[in-house]
C-alpha cells in the first residue's frame, strides 16, 4: 500500500478555486449578438403577456362563476 497525505483545502481556498473554475467556464460560453438578444427580449415579453392575459381571464371567469354561486 502506498502512503498517500491528503490535505484539505481551506475554505478560502476552495472559494478562489470555485471563482477561477467559474471564470473558465464562462469563457467557453457564446453570448448572444445584440440582435439575437432583443429578438429573445421580446420573445418572453410577448409570452408573458400572453400568460397575464390567460391567467387574469380564468381569475375573472372563476370569479364570476364564485359570485353566482355564492348569491344563488
């Protein structure tokens, strides 16, 4: 059996190697052209009104259909 010394990295340690693993990875990453973001901007803008629209409309519908019930 070989004798082998494990150390254990300090927290600040680990923090800097967290930080200089993070810094790597982001330098892998492909970031989008001006264009692609505002076309990407919009894209979630539209779907949540979207989804406001939908949700506010059941709300209102379940809400008269509580009110009805309620006062029958």
């Amino acid at each position: 059996m070989a004798n082998v010394t494990v150390t254990k990295e300090g927290l600040f340690q680990r923090m800097g190697r967290f930080v200089r693993e993070c810094w790597v990875e982001l330098k892998k990453t492909s970031w989008p052209s001006p264009d692609e973001l505002k076309k990407s901007t919009m894209l979630v803008l539209a779907a949540m009104a979207v989804v406001t629209i939908w949700i506010g409309g059941l709300d209102a519908i379940f809400g008269l259909i509580t009110r009805h019930l309620l006062h029958w």
